[in-house]
C-alpha cells in the first residue's frame, strides 16, 4: 500500500455504488488522481485514473481479460454456475485472443466505417419519425421516449429482430447495468438477471430457428450459418453474442444521447452555441463523449507481473481503468472539468482501448450527431424540467439516466 493510501481512508477514495458517486463521480475522480492515482481498492482490485496508465493497461498484452480466471478468484468457483455468468464468459468482449479474434472476425464487417455511414438515411428517417410522433404534445422523457428508442431500433434492424416485436425490446431492455459494476450483486440481483438473460435467450432460440429455416441480409443470420459450421460459433456463444450485441447496441447510446442533452443544457452557452453553428455536432459529440462517458470504467487482468506507474501489479490481479477519470486527465486535457464544443485533440477513451475498442463506436457517434443535431433544429426551445437534479440509474460502469423529463 502506497503511502499515500495510508494518509486517505481508502472507502473515502472510490465508492462505486455511494449516493453522491452515481451523481457526480468527477471529484472523487480528481481526489483519486491526485492523491493516489494508482489506487489499490478494498473491493479487491486496482483502480487505475490516469490517462497515461489507462492506456497502457488497455493497450499492452501483458494485460488481458481472463474472466473466467478473475471471477472466480473475487467470488469463488461457484459464481459460474449462475447462468448469466456463464453466458458472460462467452462474450466476445470478455475473450482474450485467439478466441477473441474469432468471435470479433465473424461481425466486425457489419461495423465497417462505410456501411455504417450508409446507415445514416434510416437513421435520420427514424429520428424523425419519432419526434413527427410525439412534437404535439409540447412534452416527453427525453430517455425513454427519445434517447432510447432510435439505438433500439438500430440494432433490431441490424440483427433482423422484426417490427413486430420492437416494442417488447422498448419495454424491456435496460436492466443489465449491474452486471458490469465491481460491487457484487446480491442474490435478489443474480435471480433477476439470471431470468432476464433466460427470457432474451429463449426469445432468440426461436429466432434463430426462424432464421435456420428462412435466412435473411441480417447479423443473426450471419451467426446462425457460422454456428452451422461448428468450428467457427459453438451454439453457447451465439446465444451469447447476440445478446451482447443487442446489448451493446444501444445500451451505450441512450447514455450518450441523455448525457449529452444533459451536459449541453447545463452549459447553455455551449447549448446556444452548437444551435448556432450546427456543423460543430461532429466534434461537439467527441467532446460530449469526452465530458460525461456513457461508459466509465473496463477492467483487464495483468497477465504477468507488471509495474503500473510505481505500483506492482502482480499476475492475476485485476485492474479497473476508470475511463471518466482518464477522460478528464489535466495532463491531456486542460481545465478538463469545462465543457468545450470548440476543444480540439479529443481522443475520449469512451469507447475503451486497444483490441476491445467497441466495435458499435462510429455507428454510436453517427447516431447521437444525427439525434441531437435534429432535436436542437426541430425544437429549439426545449427546456428541461429538472437540470439539476436528474434521476441517474444506480450503475457505475454504465451511466445513464433513468429519466429526463422536458417540455417545448
């Protein structure tokens, strides 16, 4: 323990799941940073604050997710008999190579820089449609009845999820943020989510078949013919995939959307700013991205014994980069606490780093340029009910709002 750490009482230093945290995690972030920047936590890891340091863990191959090696070692061998967590370690996200590379290869031509742009007419159709369905009523949540439902449909498109059953993913869709978090869950907690992942997976079983029987231009078909030829997708990971795919899909979306709308009419002179010259949204969402990130923190397992600033991490430890405080390093950004639409050299880690950088990041940005460059054209004077005191989800790992209620 650095001496640091010894001068703070380190619960005082990182509460994840503390009241105040869920509101506002950016000056613990700072005390963090400043006192003991590479801060070995009573949770059981080490949290890492640094741009510098985040970096390098997310980057170097000495480090490596090895979930299946750290779950067990934080909450014994018998977590993975729960069913969400075994359906977890089949994530592509929570693979290391050559497993990782296989998982990612048979998606990544989905998320090419090209079809997505090409993606970006719908994308617009279905912004507009909704607001042409709800600008009447002069007031909505900008969470549910805005910031969630284009993502949603998004990827219910690119997986070929019919119309037909696109309101049951509306209904339904956002209560898997826990599981990322580092606080453990409770056992009412488990049981939610081990159901949860079983109604989601039974829902694409079926679909599957459908699609086994009658194969279609979709990413589930795609799946289903590489599960067909076994020694690319066992059946378990393209259960999985599909529902990290889903998940990923618009989970990190709809807070990027929330955050920003958040953060910008926070700082009306950023907010009048952007209205005004309307061709600044491309690096005002890096910048949004950068102030507020949808996601705050990943985690990796050293994979042999490194030293991360002065501290050893010895092999098998975990460690969790805390991208929001990375994000708001002084040492890149200056006066990093100020929301700036004009700041240039943004290089926000809000998509993570490395070879799990998120395969959904420019499909995300083209989303929320084109969401909340057309809110801010189509309705001009809306107001939020509540800037100051918003209803944040009690989820660290994903921040997002519960809610976001506004008027016009």
């Amino acid at each position: 323990m650095t001496q640091q750490t010894q001068a703070v009482p380190a619960p005082m230093l990182f509460n994840p799941l503390a009241p105040e945290f869920i509101r506002n995690p950016y000056p613990a972030y700072h005390r963090m940073r400043e006192v003991d920047p590479v801060h070995r936590s009573p949770l059981g890891m080490i949290v890492a604050t640094r741009h510098a340091d985040c970096a390098l863990v997310m980057r170097d191959p000495r480090f490596g997710k090895d979930f299946v090696g750290r779950m067990t070692r934080r909450h014994g061998p018998a977590i993975l008999d729960e069913p969400v967590y075994r359906s977890m370690g089949h994530w592509m996200l929570q693979q290391d190579p050559p497993d990782h590379t296989r998982l990612r290869g048979l998606v990544v031509r989905a998320f090419t820089a090209r079809r997505v742009e090409d993606m970006r007419p719908r994308i617009q159709a279905i912004v507009d449609a909704n607001l042409d369905r709800i600008i009447s009523l002069g007031r909505m949540d900008l969470i549910a009845d805005f910031a969630f439902r284009l993502p949603v449909v998004v990827i219910c498109d690119m997986l070929g999820i019919p119309e037909t059953d696109h309101e049951m993913f509306f209904t339904g869709a956002r209560e898997g943020g826990r599981l990322l978090d580092p606080v453990p869950l409770s056992r009412e907690e488990i049981d939610h989510a081990n159901a949860s992942n079983a109604g989601i997976a039974a829902y694409f079983q079926l679909l599957f078949e459908e699609r086994r029987r009658q194969p279609a231009n979709d990413l589930i078909t795609q799946l289903v013919q590489a599960e067909e030829h076994g020694s690319k997708l066992t059946s378990e990971e393209l259960t999985a995939n599909i529902i990290l795919l889903f998940g990923a899909g618009h989970e990190t979306t709809v807070n990027l959307i929330g955050n920003g709308l958040l953060a910008l009419h926070r700082n009306p002179d950023q907010l009048e700013l952007l209205k005004r010259e309307p061709q600044r949204i491309t690096n005002a969402i890096e910048e949004l991205l950068r102030y507020d990130s949808s996601v705050q923190a990943t985690g990796r397992t050293a994979m042999q014994d490194v030293v991360l600033g002065d501290v050893p991490v010895a092999k098998g430890e975990s460690v969790l980069c805390l991208l929001g405080a990375a994000n708001r390093d002084p040492a890149l950004y200056p006066d990093p606490d100020r929301l700036d639409i004009t700041r240039t050299n943004i290089r926000p880690f809000s998509f993570g780093g490395g070879i799990h950088h998120c395969l959904g990041a420019q499909l995300a940005r083209i989303e929320a340029e084109v969401a909340i460059g057309t809110l801010l054209r189509r309705l001009p004077d809306l107001k939020l009910d509540d800037a100051e005191s918003p209803d944040w989800r009690p989820t660290f790992v994903l921040r997002g709002l519960k809610q976001l209620p506004a008027h016009w």
